[in-house]
C-alpha cells in the first residue's frame, strides 16, 4: 500500500496532524514507540480544548491560580480570571489523541523509526517494529515529522534538523498530598530560583491524585534529579510517594525550515516549536500538527512540494510575535536571582497579571488596551535598568 501520508511520532503533534488528514479522507499511517511518556507538566489552556475538542474527562485539573517564587521566596499569587488553565496527564491525553487518530481513519503502528529510503517505488520510512523486532517498511508520499526534540527526521531530512538549542526538562510525578497551606491543588506554582535551575525554573503542577514537581536547565553538568529532590523539599513534598520519573530535551527555539523541499515536512517539537519563557508545548505542538497536515493536503493536491512550506508559514504567521516576545522576556530576565527577583515582582502588576493570562487563554496578545501594555513597558524597563528597587510592588 501507498499512503498518502506516513506520520512518525504520536504525541500531540503527530496524532493530531494523523487525525486531522484521516478525517479529510486520506490514507495515513502513524508510527509510533509505545510505553514513552514525555516529561510535562502538562498545561493546556482553553483555546486547545475548543479548538481540538478536548473532552471534560481527560482534563485532571483545573487551576485558578499561579504563584510565582522568587528566588528570595517572595511569592505573588496571579488569579485567573474568566478561565482556569487545564492540565492533563500525558500518560492518557497523549494516547487518547493516537486512538483518535485511529477511529478517524488511521493506521497504527508500534515501532521506533530509523531511516527514510528512496527508490523508484517512492519514499519509504523504515521502523523497527516493536512486537517482532525486525525492520519494517512503509511507502508514502509524503512523511510528517513529528518525533520530538532531537528529531530523527529532521537531523536526516531537514537542513539545521541538528541544531536546534533546547533545555533539559526532568520531572517526578508524585502521589499529591492532601491540600495544605503548602500545597494547593487548584495552584500551579512556578519557581524561578538559580538554586533549582540557573537559567529556567522549577515547578509544582497539580494533576488531581497526583502533581508533576520538575525543572529545566540548558546547562550541562546540573544534577536535575537532585534539583527537583531540593524543590521537593522547599515545596514540603519530599515525603510523597514517587510514582514515576521522567526526562527529555525540550527545543526554545523554532527552525528557520521545516521541510525539505521534496517530501518531509516537521510538526511540533521536531519544528522547535515550544514556547520560549513558559516553555509550554502542548498547544504549539497540535497547532504544528495541524498546519503540517494542511500543508501536506496542499501538496497531495497541487503535486507541488512547494506547498509543504506553508506549514511554517501559517504558524509564524499567527504565532511569530508572541514567540518573539517570550524570547526577549526570557532572554532579559533569567540571566540572574537579580534579575528573577525583579520578574516576579513585576508580577505583582494587575496589567501584567491580566494581560499574561488573557494572551495565555487565547493566544494571542492583547491589543485591546493599550495605555496597559504602555505602563507595562514603562514598568518593564524600570526594572531592567534598576531604576526601582528589587520588591517594588
């Protein structure tokens, strides 16, 4: 058989790009390695469950608050007004997206991918199938690549594929305690503090009957297990008991291109396209998944492999500037405990603290009040150049 499209990867991204051309009437066969669980604190917000259709039962919690922490250990608690951010585990959510991928049409398969070939017969993707053991090979037209940070795909297939930067995230999910003064399971708490990561942050992430508590450095030679024991203690769980462990690379920054010009194109963390700052992926990673799959429709299409570009372009175009912007916030903020320090205390801003949560929601900046987005800037660089003190409020 010849599929029209063969998709490596099923997490998010790939699963959502295999349903998506399946329910558009395509041939599609979704590769996949079983038993991998991606280390997240899986967030998600509101715009995602409407606009891919997320059930109320694979939603574990609902937060209402984020409190962020200082280095110092100063907090300021940021309540979510009209929403709540989801979370999932992504041990169900991710599965759940394969299997409906499955009833739309796809094709499953279990295996780790190894190779693209190319011959007279077309393009074929070589995986080694997890039940047998031997190679196996599937014939498509196109391939979507969406096998994660370090993708295989784009490291044989797409020029830069072997360069993109990324952190390290690492995270325990624990047995969540029962709510204490400590421990609020309706709070995300987000710790930016050198002690637990030097140039990202830790964090505390409520999963219903159980909790992701982990960190991300892009450093080398930071014990990650010892950091998140260290944010465990400072949180008051280290006696929680440890239910699984989990750690992967996770990309900051999107690649300049995301196809080859000829038959592959990239979708989510494969793309590089985690949100720089917040590090959320979740969302981006569908979104990727989607517009891969509207691109490789185009191709199917025209015949034109061209067309495979505009999965890039139709990202950037709704989400470069937002990139953009989390990356200048990373960038000016988390160099330095000085500099973290005056992060969250800008947080204690009601412009700052509505106006992040309204873009988080629906993705996309908030254009609607532009004396805030003034005073913000005003604010902003008043700390960056120091002119108020550390916990001006």
């Amino acid at each position: 058989m010849i599929y029209d499209v063969i998709v490596v990867g099923g997490g998010p991204s790939g699963a959502t790009a295999a349903e998506d051309l399946a329910r558009a009437g395509h041939s599609v066969a979704l590769i996949d390695r079983a038993g991998r669980i991606k280390p997240c604190g899986g967030a998600i917000p509101p715009r995602l469950i409407s606009d891919f259709d997320i059930p109320e039962s694979q939603i574990v919690a609902k937060i209402s608050t984020a409190r962020m922490i200082s280095p110092s250990h100063r907090h300021v608690d940021i309540p979510i007004e009209n929403g709540f951010v989801g979370m999932v585990d992504r041990e169900h959510f991710d599965e759940f997206l394969r299997e409906r991928a499955a009833s739309a049409g796809a094709h499953r398969n279990t295996g780790t991918f190894k190779r693209i070939e190319r011959d007279a017969d077309g393009t074929h993707v070589v995986f080694r199938d997890k039940i047998s053991g031997n190679e196996m090979r599937l014939t498509g037209r196109y391939v979507i690549g969406a096998d994660g940070a370090r993708s295989d795909v784009a490291r044989q297939e797409v020029p830069g594929g072997d360069k993109i930067p990324y952190v390290v995230a690492y995270h325990e999910i624990i047995k969540a305690p029962d709510a204490t003064g400590a421990y609020d399971p309706q709070r995300c708490d987000v710790v930016y503090d050198g002690a637990i990561s030097p140039d990202f942050y830790g964090w505390v992430f409520p999963h219903g009957a159980s909790a992701s508590v982990g960190m991300g450095t892009g450093i080398d030679g930071i014990d990650l297990k010892k950091a998140t024991a260290d944010l465990r203690a400072a949180s008051g769980l280290e006696g929680c008991e440890t239910i699984r462990k989990e750690g992967a690379p996770i990309p900051l920054k999107p690649l300049d291109k995301w196809d080859n010009g000829k038959d592959v194109v990239l979708a989510g963390d494969a793309a590089g396209v985690v949100a720089p700052s917040s590090g959320e992926g979740i969302y981006y990673a569908m979104v990727g998944g989607r517009v891969a799959a509207t691109a490789t429709q185009a191709a199917l299409a025209s015949g034109k492999a061209k067309d495979l570009m505009l999965a890039r372009k139709l990202f950037m175009k709704e989400h470069k500037t937002v990139f953009k912007v989390l990356r200048a916030m990373q960038d000016a903020y988390y160099k330095s405990d000085e500099r973290r320090e005056r992060f969250v205390s800008l947080c204690h801003d009601v412009d700052v603290q509505r106006l992040t949560f309204e873009a988080y929601m629906n993705k996309e900046l908030v254009r609607a009040r532009p004396l805030a987005h003034i005073k913000i800037g005003l604010k902003n660089l008043a700390h960056l150049t120091r002119i108020v003190p550390e916990a001006y409020t």
